[in-house]
C-alpha cells in the first residue's frame, strides 16, 4: 500500500497517477494525504472501456478528476474484460431478434410455448443438481420463476427465495448461513471434507451479500449491460454460497432475474437458460471448477466436529473481485442456443401437435387424451408406432387406421420443419 501511494506521489497530477490513487481510495475506504493542484485537468475514466465493460454512466470524482465507471461497489465488484466475440453478443439487442424467433406467431400459441419452456426450465435446474422432483415441486418452482423480475433483490427477497426452494425448515435453517460451507465430498472412512469448492466464511455473508445488492442496484441504475449484470450476480452469488441449501436453483434464478428486469427477456416468457445449461453441463461444471479449485491452494481451512470446514484465513476478497468474462461467455452461449435451437423446438412441437390434432380430428373421434398419447408416442418413435405400443395403448385402431395415422403424422412433421 505504502509503495502504491509513493507512486501516486511521484506525479499525482498525472492521469494513471490519477486513477491509482482513486482506486486506492476506492478499494479501502481510507482519504490519503495526497495533494496536487487538478484544477485544469481534464476528467479520465476510471476504467478503460476499450479493455473492460464499464457503466455507460459514471460519478464524476473531483478530488481525483476520475469518472467512476467501475460497475460496482468495493465490496463486490467483478469485471468483464472486452473482446470482439463478446462486444458482437451484447450488441445484439432483443428487439431485433425477437420477430424472427416468433415471426407473425399466433399469440395463442406463445403463450402456451412459455408456459411449457417455463415448466421446462424448472425441472432441468433440478436436473442439474441430481434431483427429479415431483411434478407438482417443479410446477411450484416454475411459478417462481414466472415471477422473476417483479421484485427488487434484497435481503429479504434472497431468505424468500430460499424459503420457496427449500419449501419446509425441518431439516435445514432458512437464513444466511452461520457455519462453514463447501461443495465436494466427505471421505468415506474419516468424514473429512474434500471439497470442489470452499464457499465465502460465514462471518462475511451478510456484507458480501449487502454488497451484490450494492452492485446490483448500481449496475441497474447507470446502463450496464443485462448480460453482463445477469453473469455476475448469479455467478458472484453461487460462490458465495450463502445459505446451507438452495443456492444453484437460487443462482439460476437470478439469470430469469436480472435479464426480465432489465427487459431484455420478452414479456411473459423466460429464457429456458437452465435447460441449455443441462445440455452443456459439462462445460459447466467445469467452468465452475476452474475458478473455484484453484483458490483452494489459498484457502487455510480446519475440519471441524461436524465434518463441515471452518476458514481460518481472510478470504472476502476472493469473493468481492474476480474476472467475470469467462461466465459471461457462458450465459451468452446460453442464450444463443435457447433462441436458436430450444425455443424454435418448441415452437416446431406445438406446430405439429396443432396440425396433428386438427387432421386426426378430420378423420377419427377421439378424446384428447388419446390424441395427446398419439402424437407423443409418434414423436419418440420416428413417427411409427412399435409391437408393443399396437398391443397395450393403441389395440383398438384397425391396421389401415395405424398406417393412415402414420401418414398423418409424418406428412405434418414435414410440412412443419
């Protein structure tokens, strides 16, 4: 520090001068005895934004004559470094991508693809973390999710949050966590932890998640970019780890979040980020490796009675400051690919599900639910039904009504595709 505010001496009228000795005062809250006559210089920007995404409008620092255009607060502030595949992502602005996902799409017919992406999502977060809930848990959870965006983050909306994933305190306390926390394993033989993982001490919770609040009120309020700003609180909340469970639903929850927030998600309908995640789920898993084991090597930590760890070294910072851009490359692939390959599915299904039913309906007088099973089955099956379906769910159709059926079935599949 003592050699960092030397240097700042040296030319402290000068413009990196300048910028050191704001973010000195910055990161540690502490006036330092500089002095130098700024009164003809010119403003600098904190941050370079041709080297990082900074707010599109910054707070003007006359003591330093430095704009501040970090997209933080100092405790908690992750960066996103520029390059051209991510200048080209962000650039892209929804408006100009939404009609050619839906076209002249009957409203109808979005709204029931949402509805479906909406419950879809919901199960594949729980997928993700091993789990196959029943039906009505995911549908609860997608009813969650539907409410993205409506409430500002808080404290009391993250224990909210939690309250809804978790469902009952019988066996977990709901709150920020008052103990240790890690992902990983135990020894099987000694109990001890071997951990992925190693999340924020306990003792910095509640002021690095009152900080995320900060940033995330910050970042709103002075043009950050949605992508950008969805990335870093959800990946800056998932290392945290602040509560005991529920911290990856809660964690993907805040993409739908931030980017309905922001107004970047059409109304109604949520980006099914959670089911692409699923499809990429190597990727991320390690993605989430790569940045937590290596700081495992600076981690100084103790098992304790319980076979949880306790921290025995400041670790905060690790939490407050980390480079962003590799997850948010991640999000914006994310993203791509629910537009370009998952919703334009969805779409295709109901499509055919609609041309389906109208043509069986021309031709035969069955229930819906059967007409459901129909095309159900038929999509799982190339298109033909198997020996076993003909002899338990489908007996009572005639040989030439199967084939006809058939017919039906793939003579729509390619109209539609």
């Amino acid at each position: 520090m003592e050699e960092m505010i030397d240097l700042v001496r040296i030319e402290p009228a000068g413009q990196y001068s300048r910028r050191i000795w704001f973010l000195l005062e910055w990161v540690s809250g502490i006036e330092l005895e500089v002095h130098s006559d700024l009164g003809k210089r010119k403003y600098v920007e904190a941050l370079n934004r041709k080297q990082q995404f900074c707010l599109s409008k910054g707070t003007p620092s006359p003591r330093h004559k430095v704009v501040n255009n970090i997209p933080g607060v100092p405790g908690f502030c992750p960066l996103v470094f520029c390059s051209a595949r991510m200048k080209e992502a962000i650039a892209i602005a929804p408006k100009d991508f939404w009609p050619k996902v839906f076209g002249d799409m009957h409203p109808d017919l979005i709204k029931r693809s949402a509805a479906f992406l909406l419950l879809n999502d919901s199960k594949a977060s729980f997928s993700i973390e091993g789990e196959n809930p029943k039906s009505r848990r995911a549908a609860l959870w997608g009813q969650a999710i539907g409410q993205a965006g409506k409430r500002p983050l808080s404290k009391d909306e993250f224990l909210r949050l939690q309250q809804l994933v978790i469902g009952s305190d019988r066996f977990v306390r709901f709150g920020f966590r008052t103990e240790g926390g890690f992902v990983g394993l135990h020894d099987r033989e000694t109990g001890m932890p071997v951990p992925d993982h190693i999340s924020a001490r306990w003792e910095d919770v509640e002021t690095l998640m009152n900080s995320l609040v900060e940033t995330y009120r910050c970042q709103k309020d002075n043009g950050y970019h949605a992508v950008l700003a969805a990335a870093v609180l959800a990946f800056g909340f998932v290392f945290i780890h602040p509560f005991i469970d529920g911290n990856g639903r809660i964690h993907r929850y805040l993409f739908h979040h931030i980017l309905t927030e922001y107004e970047f998600s059409p109304p109604g309908l949520v980006f099914p980020i959670s089911a692409s995640i699923l499809d990429h789920l190597d990727r991320y898993r390690r993605l989430l490796e790569g940045h937590s084991i290596p700081l495992l090597d600076w981690i100084d930590w103790e098992q304790t009675d319980d076979n949880n760890l306790r921290v025995l070294n400041q670790t905060a910072d690790y939490y407050k400051y980390f480079d962003a851009t590799p997850f948010v490359e991640f999000l914006v692939d994310c993203l791509e690919d629910t537009v370009n390959r998952i919703i334009p599915e969805e779409i295709s299904y109901l499509k055919q599900f609609d041309a389906f039913k109208t043509a069986i309906d021309d031709q035969f007088d069955l229930p819906d639910r059967l007409v459901d099973l129909l095309f159900r089955f038929l999509n799982q099956n190339g298109g033909r039904f198997s020996k076993r379906a003909l002899a338990k769910e489908f007996y009572g159709f005639a040989d030439n009504e199967k084939e006809d059926i058939e017919a039906i079935f793939l003579r729509i599949r390619q109209q539609v595709n």
